[in-house]
C-alpha cells in the first residue's frame, strides 16, 4: 500500500484512470440504473469497516474525495426532494452505492483488496466496465474546455501579474449587468432542463468553481472568499454553462453570458449551429 500522506494530486494517484471514468459517468447514470444501484447496496459490517478505513482524514485526496460527494447530492437534488417521478428513497440509497465507489477507487492505493472490493460491488454489479467516456459539453466544448483551464490559471492570481489583471477586469465587469445575466442564465437553465442536461450543467458549475478557488500549486497561496469572488465565479460558471446549451438557446442570450469572459478564452462565434 502507498503512504497516505504520498499522493498530492490527481495526476500522482495511481487509480486515476478509474477515478477518472468513475467521475466522468455520473452525469450519464441513467434513472433506469439507479434502482439496481440501490438494489445492490448493503452496509454490513464489512462495508461500513470498509468504508470508515476509505475515509480517514488521510485518506489520499480526501478533500477532493467530500467534494466529488456534495457534487453527487447536488446532481440529484431535485430527484431527492421529490421534484421528479423517481422514488426519493431509492434515489437515496443508490447514491449511497456511488458515494461507496468513489471511496474506494481513491483510496485504492491505502485500503486492502477486499475493502476495496467490498465498497465497488454495487458500482461493478451495474457497470461492469469502465467507460472512458467524458461528459457531453455540447457543440462548445473545446471552449468550454479553455475557459475552465483558463480558471485554472486564474487560481494563480497570487503571484501571476497577468493572471490578476484578467480577474480585476472580470471583477469590474461583474459590477454591472447582473439582472440581465440572471435572465439568461434563467434560460440557459430551462434549456438544460428541456434537452437532458441538468446534472452535467450541475457538474460543469462545480468543477468551473474548484478550478478557480483551488489553492495555488506555485505556491500555495489562496485568496479568501469576498465579494469579487462571489461576482467573478459567478460570471464564469454562467459563461460556461451558456456554452454548454449553447445549440438550444437564443444568440443573444449566449452573447449575454459569455461576452464578460472574452478576456479569458476567444469571443465565441454564433453562426454554424
């Protein structure tokens, strides 16, 4: 087994591969598969030592680990308030299923074979092989892709000269515009709910704000939260997440949501859908 403390990022972990697949497929999970996720799903005593052992605080990229967990319960929000045809119940043992998964392909490299095994079973017994298979972005996507390693960059703001100027700029432009972003952003929204892609528009918002807020890997550095950042993210997840419905929303509505990011990625064009 590698220590614990060994793995600094995701590039490092030897299981990323499947971490990666794993990650890649939520958006897709299909409603038909959750109930055979949950069906599948035990917690004896194995699975609960199992998983206590998978989520120790030095569990390799633990944090990453909570995180891709909140994500699961924002991608089924809806689904578990009751909001759709789907039993909230079942909905919340099947995420139980995908939270035991994720688990264990992090913490592959510190767990034993069996703990390991024993957390994937109802992952593996509904999706028996792994998919390298990356989330539908849309038409957009290589700019989707830009802007979030664009956000990447702007993480860097602590010492880049260059990476801060573009956030004053999108700070300043931030300041204005607000209600007219919120509308289209509305309607972003309904078209992401009308063509299938309310949980990948969930994910897309969630690793957009991870790449910008993330620590520094120069130097460690990250800003405290203030209301720029608040303004800032929200200007560039809404950017993204027009982008990502871009083939089924109005010109104008896309201009409206990914003019202020011009600064970090080339204007979008709007002929040749």
């Amino acid at each position: 087994m590698a220590r614990r403390a060994s793995i600094g990022c995701l590039d490092e972990h030897p299981n990323a591969p499947e971490i990666i697949s794993l990650i890649a497929r939520l958006p897709h999970v299909a409603d038909n598969d959750l109930p055979m996720l949950a069906h599948e799903w035990t917690n004896t005593l194995t699975v609960a030592e199992a998983r206590s052992r998978a989520l120790q605080p030095d569990s390799p990229l633990i944090f990453e680990v909570l995180s891709a967990f909140d994500a699961v319960q924002a991608l089924w929000a809806d689904d578990l308030a009751g909001h759709t045809d789907l039993d909230p119940v079942m909905v919340n043992v099947a995420l139980k299923a995908i939270r035991d998964a994720i688990a264990a392909a992090y913490a592959k490299p510190v767990i034993s074979r069996s703990a390991y095994s024993a957390l994937l079973r109802p992952w593996r017994a509904t999706y028996p092989v792994d998919e390298q298979r990356e989330p539908d972005l849309g038409w957009r996507s290589e700019e989707v892709k830009s802007l979030l390693t664009a956000l990447r960059w702007l993480a860097t703001r602590c010492h880049d000269t260059r990476a801060a100027a573009r956030w004053n700029t999108l700070a300043a432009l931030s300041l204005s515009g607000g209600d007219e972003r919120s509308e289209a952003r509305n309607e972003a929204w309904a078209a992401a709910s009308l063509t299938g892609r309310k949980r990948t528009w969930g994910l897309l918002r969630r690793s957009a704000a991870e790449n910008m807020t993330r620590s520094c890997r120069s130097c460690g550095g990250r800003r405290p939260d203030d209301p720029d950042t608040g303004r800032v993210l929200t200007l560039c997840l809404d950017a993204a997440c027009g982008l990502l419905v871009a083939d089924a929303i109005a010109d104008d509505v896309l201009t409206m949501l990914t003019q202020p990011v011009e600064v970090l990625i080339p204007r979008p064009r709007t002929s040749g859908r």
